[in-house]
C-alpha cells in the first residue's frame, strides 16, 4: 500500500492539472467521432500519448483474426480505414502489476440538433456539467484515463507496472475494436474501462444481437389491396412475436444471477424500420433494424437460433404466409459477470472511499459494455466504472464534472497502488 504523503501529492496533481483535463476533454467533444469519422479524434488521442511519452501503436482494425473469432459482430462499414491506438508505458524497474485503460472514441448520432438545447459539439459548461455528444460517452472518462495515469508522474513517482493506454472504435455497434485490441496481444493483470456508471462499478452486464429482419409482400395497387399483401402490417406481426419472445427470456429473470431484481433486464428495440416503395402500392418490403438483449451464460449461437425461429414461426403462421430474412449487421456479443473478490475490485473499493468518501456500490446494467472482450476472451477481471452522466444516447447529453474529478483521483490512486511507484 502507498503512503498516506504518496496518495495526497497524487490528489493534489489531479486537482492542479483539471483544468487542462476538461480543456482536453472538450476539444475531444468537439470532434464529432461517429461511426467512420473517428479519425481525426483518434489523431487528437495520439497526439496527447505522444505528450506522455509513450510507445504509440495504430493499427487498422481489419484482420483474417477478428472476422474469424466467435466474439466478432458483423459490420457493415470498412474497417481498412478505421484504427485502435495505444500508448504503452514500459518501467524502467517492471516489478508492478500491469493494467489496461481502455476507452471508446466513438459516439451514437446526435438526432436533430433542433431539439438540443444547445450544440451537440460546443462541450458548453454550465452548473456542474459539461455537456455534449459523448460527453459521458465515453469521452469524459477516456480523458480521464490519460491525466490518471499522467498524475503519477506529476506527483513525482515513476510508476513500476507496464501500463497501455487504449482509445478503441465500435464499441457502439460491434465491439470489435476492444476485440481487435486483445487480438493483437495486449493484455494485462487488470483492465479499469472508464465509461459512464454512476461513480459505481458494473458487476454484470447483458449480451446483444444485431440484425436486420426483411419481409418480403406482394404488390398491387390499392384498388386491389385484397389480391395483395401488404409487408408492412406483415412487419408488425414480427414485431408482435418478437415482444412476446421478450416477455419470455423476462420471466425468467430470477433464473439468472444479478439480475433477479431488474425490473426488465431484457430489452428488445426497434431501431429503425424501411418500406415501401409508393403510397398508392401495397408495400412488397419492409425492413426492421432490431437490438436484442440476452443473460450472460447465453451463448450468442444459442440466443440466436430462438429468435430465427420465433421470427420464422411469425410468418409460417401467418394467413396467407409471408417470407422473412434476418441477417446479423453488428453486435453479437455474449454478456458477462465481472465475479465478486479479485484483488483488483478490492483496491477499487479502497481508492473509490478516498475519493468520494463512501463505499463502492455495484449493480447490473442492461446495456452493452466492452467489459465481456476482456472477461469472456481474456480472462481478465475487468472494472468497468466511471463517472455520473445523463442522457447518454439521448438530446442534451451531459456529464457531472465533479463525478469526472473523484473518478480520476480514485483511478489515479489505483494505478499507483497496482502498477507500483518509485520516488
């Protein structure tokens, strides 16, 4: 364990360096990082690991090793062109424990900027918060992975434990930018990923499928509408039999540990939805994009299977018949347990009482997290905790600054404490 004097001088160099971290964070908000245009975020990442002195890998993420492994989620972009980076730092004297700090760059699109109350991109500040898209996610936290690790140095120790410093694409869709991370040999004895999670760590977390399910109908002009079949109102036949195979996996809830107590730990979206080709035709398409969430222990195969079927018996039973396609477009991931009592959790709880001056909480999150890369694949316990923010996905995204500040300090007091520091 450090000394008490080592934990205040690492505090105090979060604190005389915040400044500069929401400035960084702000400019990182104002590079709009959606799907395909993180690469000038990603040039603004490298440019800060450059400032820390560390050894920079970037890579495109394309590779015969990720398209091939269970975990990956089919895409639908080009992946030549979009890159992970990682700065790594390399102690003189390695006698520490190692770790990860991961982060993602990408951001889910901001919807119409007409109903924000202010511009998804400016990162305004204003009562406490910082607003903006990704904001809270997951950009606030990603910086705070840099000047965590950067305060150590500042506090004037050396720290004794390799570390990589990781700024990853898709975790919004597929997740395989965490996957092609592990793929290309980084590990470590612990991963912190800084997402938003309300100054608390994330103890379970649900798998989930993409796909696009397409209904095939039959086209007449409306004057015959009973002579066709409308692939609309056929779309929402799959949409009622999905809802009931939600209802399903929901009322077994109490067979899954963790998530006995959510209210609705698995959720089904409709996305997106596509048809039609004229207003006086009976449409002959529709097209639903659709999320599906799943228990940890649920194999993605397995999860799979059921809902071909459920979609499959939907239009079999149908009168008249109607035909159906789904095809996997992104996420196909299996959920995770991040298990109770690693050494790793245990020090989080110690740096987390420092910082915030109470007791670390857990819970369980129906949402996806790059926690299940590390988990599942690695066998790396993975704490996935960060900061307070709101309406992630959603119109005025925002995160606490106060939260960001004792999330850094309490991350900053773990890196020292597991990688080890000398004067």
């Amino acid at each position: 364990m450090i000394t008490n004097d080592a934990q205040q001088r690492i505090l105090a160099a979060v604190d005389a360096h915040f400044d500069d971290q929401l400035a960084v964070t702000a400019e990182l908000v104002n590079s709009s990082s959606r799907r395909e245009h993180e690469e000038p975020a990603q040039d603004l990442i490298e440019s800060h690991l450059h400032r820390l002195g560390l050894d920079i890998d970037r890579w495109a993420i394309d590779s015969p090793e990720l398209t091939s492994h269970p975990g990956y989620g089919p895409s639908t972009v080009d992946y030549t062109g979009m890159t992970n980076v990682v700065g790594t730092y390399q102690p003189t004297r390695n006698v520490g424990k190692s770790l990860i700090l991961n982060g993602h760059i990408d951001v889910v699109p901001q919807g119409p900027e007409e109903k924000w109350s202010r511009s998804p991109w400016d990162a305004e500040v204003a009562d406490g918060w910082m607003y903006g898209r990704g904001a809270g996610d997951m950009k606030a936290g990603l910086v705070a992975n840099l000047f965590a690790f950067d305060a150590i140095r500042e506090a004037g120790f050396n720290l004794t434990g390799r570390i990589h410093l990781q700024s990853v694409v898709e975790e919004e869709c597929t997740g395989n930018g965490s996957l092609a991370a592990l793929l290309r040999g980084y590990t470590a004895d612990a991963v912190i990923i800084s997402e938003p999670e309300e100054d608390a760590l994330v103890r379970a977390n649900v798998g989930v499928l993409w796909f696009t399910v397409r209904v095939t109908g039959n086209p007449t002009h409306p004057r015959e509408m009973a002579n066709g079949f409308n692939a609309i109102d056929a779309a929402f036949d799959v949409m009622q039999a999905l809802r009931v195979l939600e209802q399903t996996w929901n009322d077994c809830k109490a067979d899954h540990p963790y998530f006995e107590d959510l209210d609705h730990p698995i959720n089904f979206n409709f996305g997106e939805i596509r048809g039609g080709d004229w207003p006086s035709s009976v449409p002959a398409w529709c097209e639903l994009q659709v999320r599906v969430a799943t228990y940890p222990g649920t194999n993605a195969d397995d999860a799979w299977a059921e809902v071909e079927k459920c979609v499959s018996d939907a239009g079999t039973s149908s009168r008249p018949t109607f035909e159906t396609v789904l095809t996997p477009n992104g996420f196909y991931a299996d959920g995770y347990v991040l298990g109770p009592g690693s050494d790793a959790e245990e020090l989080l709880e110690r740096t987390h009482r420092n910082a915030f001056g109470r007791d670390l909480t857990s819970f369980t999150t129906p949402g996806y997290l790059d926690g299940r890369v590390f988990i599942n694949y690695g066998q790396i316990p993975t704490l996935v905790y960060g900061p307070v923010s709101e309406n992630i996905h959603g119109f005025d995204e925002r995160v606490s600054i106060e939260s960001v500040r004792r999330c850094t300090k309490s991350m900053a007091l773990f890196i020292a404490e597991w990688c080890g520091i000398d004067e």
